[in-house]
C-alpha cells in the first residue's frame, strides 16, 4: 500500500476529517489533501507528529518500505507491537520492545542477551539443527 493510502486509510479509521486532522498537526486541509493524493510527502517532523497522532510508526505510516530488524537480537519487527519506545512515547525502529524500552537497554552486554526471548529460540533452533545432522 502506498503512503497516501496509508494516510487516507488511518485518518478515516480514526474518524477525522482532512480538516480535523491538519488542526491536531497545525497544518492546513491542503496540505493533508496534497498528502493524500500524493502530490506531495509530508516532512520528517510532520511524519512524527502523524506517527503520535495515530499511534503507528513511520515505518508503518509510510506503507512499510522497508523490513525492521532488532539491531540488537535480530528480530523481525513486522508488526507496531514489537518495536520499541522512548520514553516520550515515540517508536525507536532500532530495537524490539524486549531489548529496549523507555529510552533504556535491557541487556548490558552480548552475554547477558540470551535473556531475550527471541534470542533463546534463535539459539535453540540452532542447536536442534546441529544436533539432528
């Protein structure tokens, strides 16, 4: 899906109206309206600001063009649920919610990572592989 579409599909589902919506992200109903036909693209703070507006990340908001990985676990972050969040309550795309959270690390080290569930199963599966060759 593209980015326009994106934008239409989470203003509609949150029932605001391309002028309700440029009041909360002081912009004019134009500029939503050159958004949504794609026109033009909002810039990057505006891409904050409809990240908090509607809870999702840029990412997300932009029709996820890319695929997020935690860059410190590996794991896929194909859905908002699973990536984390600063303290300010906006995504970080870097790092999963288990390996980050409110502007902190949960691990201290490599070591101390395979506390992280995602990690366990990575390595276990590897060790089954192992084991059954």
């Amino acid at each position: 899906m593209e980015a326009r579409d994106v934008l239409r599909n989470l203003r509609e589902k949150n029932n605001l109206t391309q002028e309700e919506l440029a009041e909360r992200i002081q912009v004019t109903r134009q500029a939503v309206s050159r958004w949504e036909t794609g026109e033009t693209q909002p810039n990057t703070d505006t891409l904050k600001l409809l990240s908090q507006v509607f809870d999702v990340s840029i990412n997300t908001r932009l029709g996820s063009p890319r695929q997020l990985v935690c860059q410190c676990c590996g794991m896929p972050l194909n859905e908002d649920g699973l990536i984390s969040r600063e303290p300010d309550g906006s995504y970080n795309e870097d790092y999963c919610k288990w390996c980050y959270t409110d502007g902190k690390f949960a691990y201290q080290s490599k070591e101390s990572l395979s506390g992280c569930e995602y990690a366990k199963s990575r390595s276990y599966r590897g060790r089954n592989q192992t084991q059954s060759v």
